[in-house]
C-alpha cells in the first residue's frame, strides 16, 4: 500500500472514530441538559450509556469484529476483574489514608461515612442516600458506565485506531476522546450559572487531563492483560469509591479534599501501571534480542 493510500485509509479510521464518538456525545449532552437523568431519583446519567453499549455492539457487527477483538475475551474474565477491583481498592486505601492523615493532622477529622451520593469533584454538598436501594442503583449505574466507556473508548476505539496505528499513538487518541467526554458536567453548570468561566475552564482543564491519563492508564492496563476486564474492575473501583466513602471534617463537610484524594489516587495508579508497562517492555525487548538471527 502506498503512502497515500495508507494515510486515506487512517483518516477515514479516525472520521469514523469521529463520527461514533459524536453520536455517543450527543446522546450524553442531550441527557445531561435535557433529560437530567443524573439530578432524579436515580442519581446517575445512564441512559446515553445503555445507548452507548448499543452502538458498540452495532459497530462491531458492522466492522465485522468479534467481541474478543475489541477485549471482551473468555478465560481470565474473573480473574482479571478481581485483580482490577484488588488494584483499585490498594489504591484508593493509600489515598484516603492521606486525605485523612492530613485533615487529623490539622485536627479537622470528624468521621469517615458510608452513604451514596452523586459524584463530585468539587465536593459540593450533596444529597446523603443511606437506603440499600441506593447502595444498589449506585453499582448498577457503575457497572453500565464501565460497560460502556471501556467497551467503546478502550475496547472499540482502541482497535479500530491500533489496526491503524501503533498502539502509543492509538492510546493518545482515544484517551483524549474520553477526557473531552468528562466536559459536560462543568458545562452545564456553567451554563445553569452555577459555575463562573474561570471556574468552568480549570475544572474543565483538570477533569480532560485527569481523565486522559486515567483512560491512556487503562489501555496499558488492555495492553498488558490482553483484554478490558482488569482495567474495567479498576475503573468500577474509581468511580463507586467516591460516591459512597466520604470523609467529614469538623464543620461536617463531606470531601473538601476530594481533589487531592483523587490526584493521588491516579498518581500512584499511573505511575504503578506504567512501571508494570515499561518492565514488560523491556523484557520482551530482550527476549526478542536473545532469540539467534535465523530464528527471527
């Protein structure tokens, strides 16, 4: 295939990227402006998320993949999970720990409690939900937006773009798609009046960068394991934690450091995984460099 060729072929991958992405996105807009699904009963936008799985699924049959394609695998399916929910779980152990030494430390500690509320970044006061329904749909809601952000950012996109490109560059893509994603929130308070400009572009800056990284951690995480399911256990892990463990300080406010917990979290998180990532990569450059010419 000539140069020409090849780069007609990758841009039409990324226009169709491009063009599940925007339906995905519309469907999420039209749900956290129109519908707010998030401020009822049910404390969660998952319906744009269901629609999600759909066109997933719909464009794996139209690309003509197999669901082991896009890092849906049989075998290590529990294990894996488990090993993500282990990992997520260490981590956020470490960084409530902080939180916690930090405000003790400044005798601003009153108690740590177990409710559902909806996420948060900037620990705003929120609704306290003690019932077990609650317990309930919060999980629920999680496992449908893992379900549906690894299928379709780590899983789908990943391959569609990794048939294309080599994976760093494949990884880059689809992570800055999923921290774009994680705008609508700050944009509708921006537009409800609830946040000033400069309030909506340094939550905004934060939240695609925290989010771009966390996604790019999570395709290592597929790379590594050969499938989604470590990184969706994980993913499970980040984003229920916060939503029913909070820590109260003297003035009984909940999560006023939700910030620094969550920066820590994923430093460390990160950081372990692309350790694991570059030992990987260096031992198979060896192995590769020990196998004798002829054998190659």
């Amino acid at each position: 295939m000539n140069e020409s060729k090849l780069l007609n072929t990758k841009l039409k991958t990324i226009l169709a990227v491009l063009i599940i992405y925007a339906i995905c996105f519309a469907f999420r807009a039209l749900e956290y402006f129109v519908i707010r699904t998030d401020q009822t009963f049910f404390g969660e936008a998952f319906i744009h998320k269901l629609i999600g799985i759909g066109l997933m699924i719909a464009a794996i049959f139209v690309f003509r993949y197999r669901f082991e394609d896009v890092g849906f695998k049989t075998g290590k399916s529990f294990l894996d999970i488990l090993k993500g929910l282990a990992f997520g779980i260490i981590v956020f152990i470490i960084a409530y720990g902080v939180e916690i030494i930090i405000l003790a430390a400044s005798n601003n500690l009153k108690a740590v409690e177990l409710y559902v509320t909806a996420y948060s970044v900037d620990g705003g006061e929120q609704a306290k939900h003690t019932e077990f329904i609650f317990f309930v749909i919060c999980v629920i809601g999680n496992i449908i937006n893992v379900l549906m952000e690894e299928g379709v950012f780590r899983g789908l996109f990943q391959k569609m773009l990794s048939d294309k490109y080599k994976f760093l560059i494949a990884g880059i893509i689809a992570s800055v798609l999923f921290g774009v994603w994680h705008i609508m929130a700050p944009l509708r308070s921006l537009i409800d009046g609830n946040k000033t400009v400069g309030g909506f572009i340094g939550e905004s800056a934060m939240l695609i960068g925290t989010s771009a990284l966390v996604g790019f951690k999570f395709a290592m995480m597929g790379k590594l394991t050969g499938n989604l399911y470590m990184g969706m256990g994980d993913h499970f892990v980040n984003n229920t934690i916060v939503n029913i463990l909070h820590v109260i300080n003297n003035e009984g406010k909940a999560d006023n450091l939700t910030v620094i917990r969550i920066s820590i979290a994923q430093s460390v998180s990160f950081t372990a995984v692309l350790i694991w990532y570059i030992i990987v990569a260096i031992r198979k450059k060896k192995a590769t460099q020990q196998i004798p010419v002829e054998q190659q």
